[in-house]
C-alpha cells in the first residue's frame, strides 16, 4: 500500500540537480524528512500557489537562457483549489517544468477527507486542456515505475500524474524559517 | 503622454521586466503597451492569486515582477499575500486599478472598493493613492524601490479620476 511518502522518496531519489517547489504540509515536511536540499523550496501557508511558484520560476530560467529544469511537487486537493493554473501553465508553455501530481483523492493534511479527485481522471483534464506530455502512474501497489530523470529532459511542460493511497508519514517539522528557505534556494539558483 | 505613459515609464525606469495581469477597463492601454514591450514577459492569469505565486517564482529566478489588476482582485488574494509575499518576504509592485471610487458607474464594484483600503491595512502592506499623473511616473519607480528593500508587498492605487486627467494639467 503505497502512499504519499513513498512517491516524494522516489521522486527525490530519482532528481538530480533540478529545482524543486513541494506543496503545502505533509509533503513538504515528508520531503524535508527525507532528503533536505538547498535547491528545494518549501512552500507553507499559501495552498494552491506550489505550481504557479514553479511556473514563475521556469518561465524567469528560459528569459535568463537558464537550461535548468523545475519540478513541482503538487497534490490532488491543491490543483482543485486553483483550477486555472493548469491553463495559464499551458498557454504559457514552459520547457522546462515538471508538473509531478501526487493524487491521493484525499486532503491529507487535514485528516485524509475525500477530494473530488477520486471522481474524475485529472490525467485526462490535462489532455483536454492540450498537454502533450502527460504521463500516468498507478503507484498504489509500488512506486518502483517512478524514475523522475524520464521526464526531465522532455520538452514540457510534463504532467506526471502519480496515484497513491492516502495516509501521511511521521514527518518531522520544517525547523528552517521561511526567509531562510527563501534566501538558500535563491542562492543556488544566482550562484 | 498620457496618464498611462507615465505608469508606463515609472515601470521601465523601475527595471520591472516580468508582468502579471488580470484586466481592468482602465488599464487597457497600459496592458497594450506591456505586450508590445520585448524586454517585459508578460503572463496573463486567471486570478490574482495565482499571478502573486508566479510572481514569487519569477523574482527567485531573478526577474523583477510587478501585478497589473483591479481592486476586486485583492479580495481573490488575501491569503497568498500574507502567507506567501509576506510569510516569505517576496516583493511586488502591485498597480492596481481602484474601481468603485467617484465617477464608478457599476453598482457591484462599490462594495470592494469600499473594502479595498481597509483589507491592504489588515494585511500591513504599505500603499499610496496615486491622483496625480504628474507624479505618478516618479512614484511608482519609488514604490518599486521600496518593495525591492523592504521584500514586501506595495500596492499603488489609481482610482476613476486619474485615468481621465491628463498630465501637466494645471487644474490637478
């Protein structure tokens, strides 16, 4: 029974070098626990802003002739929240970002309640929008297929949508401030 | 020169080069500028919310961002303001088209406009009534300089009248 954790673990085992924006709560605190890096930027407080963060940040890496890559780690209930950034991602069409979708069609840092998601397939809504390079994932069973260096050099925007089963891990608490975080991953960006 | 080629000039000479937008009527032709302009990359989003977030991104890979909106869209982005510009320190100059003010004609503007200065006060972001396009060249690369120092939020507000005075009129 796999869960959230141990798609993040896999997706963080299988980076390199790229930038990663992880999403509100549980999953940036299990990736925290996981593996700190300097070029991650934990996102808390503002659900919903993980992929619009990487979409920012890819679209300022292509004006700068920057070829390094983005990978958002954003959740089923957060995409809900802001719909419309799915749109603007692809009208936008940034190269160089990576759009990794754990949907566990629950809200899980509140207590795992249901999400719409368990009822439409958000692999196809990105299609429909125009996507060319979606990709899905059942991970319920095992995250072994998840190997982010797959997609890293397509030219995206890639949205990897990756189903688990709810359930957080005993993550520990992000012990860095915000401006710390802010301050390091901005740094291993302008060094 | 009009009262928008000022606002314009303030953000060339601010160095902004990186633009979110949701539309107003009344920044219509500042929005025609931005696009015709190569050195700003401009994104239009579908919420302010969502633009505050890709503004984050694009100053941490070294873009200087500003946000084009109506005050009806500070509404759509009160929490990304204290949790992510505030939270984090992420600067923004926000221009805001201020609605709702004298010379309004929509009814359903009123009501935010009336909210507008009272929600940028709750929030502690620092803002400043632009009325005359006069000075609003100079205030708006002040505003910026101030964002940039601070890393925080400054929201320039433009309400009905400034659009429809012109610059050097004596009368202001």
């Amino acid at each position: 029974m796999m869960k959230r954790y141990d798609a993040i673990k896999r997706i963080v085992e299988s980076t390199d070098d790229e930038f990663i924006i992880s999403n509100i709560g549980f999953p940036s605190r299990e990736l925290f626990g996981i593996k700190d890096r300097k070029n991650t930027f934990y996102m808390s407080g503002s659900m919903g802003m993980a992929t619009p963060i990487g979409l920012g940040l890819s679209l300022a890496l292509e004006q700068n002739q920057d070829d390094r890559k983005v990978i958002v780690i954003d959740g089923d209930g957060s995409l809900l929240m802001n719909f419309g950034e799915l749109v603007t991602v692809y009208a936008q069409n940034p190269s160089n970002l990576i759009i990794a979708l754990i949907d566990n069609e629950a809200y899980g840092s509140t207590g795992s309640q249901e999400t719409y998601a368990s009822r439409i397939n958000l692999s196809n809504i990105a299609k429909s929008i125009g996507f060319n390079e979606v990709y899905y994932i059942d991970a319920k069973n095992s995250v072994d297929d998840i190997d982010m260096q797959d997609y890293v050099n397509k030219k995206g925007p890639v949205f990897l949508h990756i189903k688990v089963n709810p359930g957080n891990s005993d993550a520990p608490i992000i012990d860095l401030t915000p401006s710390k975080i802010k301050n390091r991953f901005m740094k291993q960006i302008h060094e | 020169m009009d009262s928008t080629d000022v606002i314009y000039n303030g953000l060339k000479n601010a160095g902004i080069n990186f633009i979110v937008s949701v539309p107003c009527a009344n920044l219509k032709k500042l929005l025609n500028l931005i696009d015709d302009d190569d050195d700003i990359k401009h994104v239009p989003v579908t919420r302010e919310e969502e633009g505050f977030g890709i503004c984050a991104g694009a100053y941490m890979g070294g873009m200087k961002p500003a946000i084009l909106m109506q005050n009806s869209g500070l509404g759509n982005s009160v929490n990304v303001l204290a949790s992510l510009n505030k939270l984090y320190n992420f600067p923004i100059l926000m221009i805001i088209s201020h609605r709702g003010t004298f010379g309004e004609g929509v009814y359903g503007q009123i009501p935010m406009s009336k909210a507008t200065t009272k929600v940028l006060d709750s929030l502690d972001i620092i803002y400043h009534k632009v009325d005359n396009p006069n000075d609003a060249e100079e205030i708006v690369e002040k505003a910026w300089n101030l964002s940039k120092i601070s890393e925080e939020p400054i929201a320039l507000l433009f309400d009905i009248n400034y659009w429809k005075r012109s610059v050097n009129d004596e009368k202001i």
